[in-house]
C-alpha cells in the first residue's frame, strides 16, 4: 500500500480529488498485465481485449512476476498507481496452459476473481472486416440458462459487464451502436478438459460489428458481421468477496435512489401501478345501465303484493 500523499500544490491537488469517491463514479479503468509466463495466444488475447476497451485501458508489455490467487500485493500497487480497478492478467504454463483471470478491486484490496483457460481463440487482425470506433459502447447479448441458475457465471457476466459498461449516458445515437458482444454459455459434458479441475461446459465470447442497411421504412434493416476477437473460454478458478464486503460495495448512496411515492410501486415487467383508497360503498345504490330486458312488470308487482297479504279465515254471512 502505498502512503497517504499530501498536495504541495494545486495541480497535484486537483489530480487527488479525481481519485477521491463520487456519487457517480468515473469511467472504470482497465489494465492488462502479463504474468512471468506467457504465450502468443495470452499476448494477442489481451492486446485485442485491451483494443476493445479503449480508451480506459492500460496494456503492460513488459513481464510481471504477478501470481493473483497466491499473492495480491502487485495488484494492490498497481491499484493504487493508476487509480485502476479492473485488471486481466495472461499467464501460460504446464498446469494451466494459456490463462486468463478477470479481476475486480474495491477499496484497493481485490474483490472478487475468475480464471478461465482459452480453448479456441480467434485474433482481431484474422477477421478482414471493418472495425468499430475507438470508446463507442457496446450491446451487450448473453445467451444460456448459466447465467441465470450458475453463481459463477453471474459473477463472470457482472465482471465483463464492468469492463466494457464505459460512461453511463441519457441519450443514445442509433448510428453509434456499432458493434455488440455476444457471450454464450453451454453446460456441455461431450467435450472434456484436459485440466480435470475446469468446470464442465464453455464461455463462447464473439464480437460482431453492426451494419445498418436502408430497409425502405424509418428503421433500417440491421446486420452482424463477425468482426473478432474470439474465444471459447473454460471456468477454472474462481474468488468471491464475502458478503459484507460484496454489499458494501455496491451500496448505492442514498441521492441517487428514487424517491419512493405512496401508493405507487413498478412491477416486475417495469410498469407503474397505483393503489387508491376508497371507503365503504352501497352496491344497493349504484347506478347501473337501465335495459327493457331488466324492467319488472305490473304482474311481478301484483304477485309480490298477494304474497304479503295475511291469509285470515272466511267471513260468517
């Protein structure tokens, strides 16, 4: 950890008031570091993953003696330094060939890690596409039940999301939609690992770039093109953060929650629905529609009116 820096000026003032906690959070940055070991696949893998989320990321090119699981130390160096909060670090070895492990930081201590080993991998420049622009925000598509029903795959969702979330905005131009992320999860027992402690199942991770055709109508006609990276990603290890800590980092402060109105409450389809007090009403006295068909006839008073009528013995002549 590194000492608590005091401002001898106000340039260097202002540069740690950046890094001080805000109510809306500044862009995440990302940093991309190579282990002591590593491959060409987990060197163009994280240089096209770098690629993706620029300008918030820092790619490191020169080896670091960096081991996640075992030591943090580094990262909490490097957390501190650039202000940084999201790491990938790329390390190859025998045990664990060509790996990647996603890492988030809070408070400058690590949060919570995954690590996955790539299977199949598909660089950027092997895709003779174009290419989306430098800081355009991506759509994001997650396909299977995983993401839902699997913990791990939560958090692997809710990792990448943080990566490539970029600035949060009001408004968004159709045209600056220009490419989208597509992750697919498959519980899948037919293609075992070699490393009998993966998970079971893969993470199919493609980028596709967005073409907008003229369809003859106000919306134009929409078309993915493969534009890479692309990965088939198998779970090895993974770190939660306890609950605790978990819950304090996403507590949300209290301007930005929406003020609660009575009576009104969203539903779980996002709906506004709206509860009103009345009080005790007479059914007898409401006023309904008058129809022929609902009308009572002079014979329905008579026999009502015989009814009533007391029957008393005959009278003596």
């Amino acid at each position: 950890m590194l000492k608590k820096i005091i401002p001898k000026n106000a340039r260097s003032k202002r540069a740690l008031q950046k890094r001080e906690p805000k109510i809306e959070e500044n862009v995440k940055k990302a940093i991309f570091i190579r282990s002591s070991s590593t491959s060409q696949i987990v060197n163009e893998a994280l240089s096209d993953l770098c690629k993706l989320k620029k300008p918030d990321a820092i790619n490191f090119t020169k080896k670091n003696n960096i081991h996640p699981f075992d030591d943090d130390t580094s990262l909490n160096f490097f957390c501190e330094k650039n202000d940084t909060s999201l790491f990938v670090v790329g390390s190859h070895t025998k045990k664990r060939p060509n790996n990647l492990t996603f890492i988030r930081m809070f408070d400058g201590q690590i949060l919570d890690m995954i690590e996955v080993g790539i299977e199949n991998a598909k660089s950027l420049k092997e895709f003779k596409t174009s290419k989306c622009a430098i800081g355009m925000k991506p759509l994001f598509l997650f396909n299977g039940d995983l993401f839902e029903n699997s913990h791990v795959h939560k958090t692997f969702k809710n990792i990448l999301l943080d990566f490539y979330r970029g600035e949060a905005v009001k408004n968004i131009n159709l045209s600056g939609l220009e490419h989208i992320i597509s992750v697919t999860a498959i519980n899948s027992t037919l293609e075992q690992s070699n490393d009998s402690r993966a998970m079971p199942g893969l993470i199919y991770f493609k980028v596709y770039a967005i073409k907008l055709k003229k369809s003859g109508e106000k919306t134009p006609r929409v078309e993915l093109e493969e534009m890479g990276p692309s990965y088939v990603f198998r779970v090895r290890r993974f770190k939660f953060a306890n609950d605790d800590v978990y819950k304090l980092a996403t507590k949300v402060p209290k301007i930005n929650k929406p003020k609660k109105i009575k009576n009104i409450d969203v539903n779980e389809m996002g709906d506004k629905v709206g509860r009103i007090h009345l009080g005790k009403q007479d059914l007898s006295k409401l006023q309904t529609r008058k129809m022929k068909g609902l009308k009572r006839v002079a014979e329905d008073y008579a026999e009502e009116y015989i009814e009533e009528i007391p029957i008393s013995k005959k009278q003596k002549v």
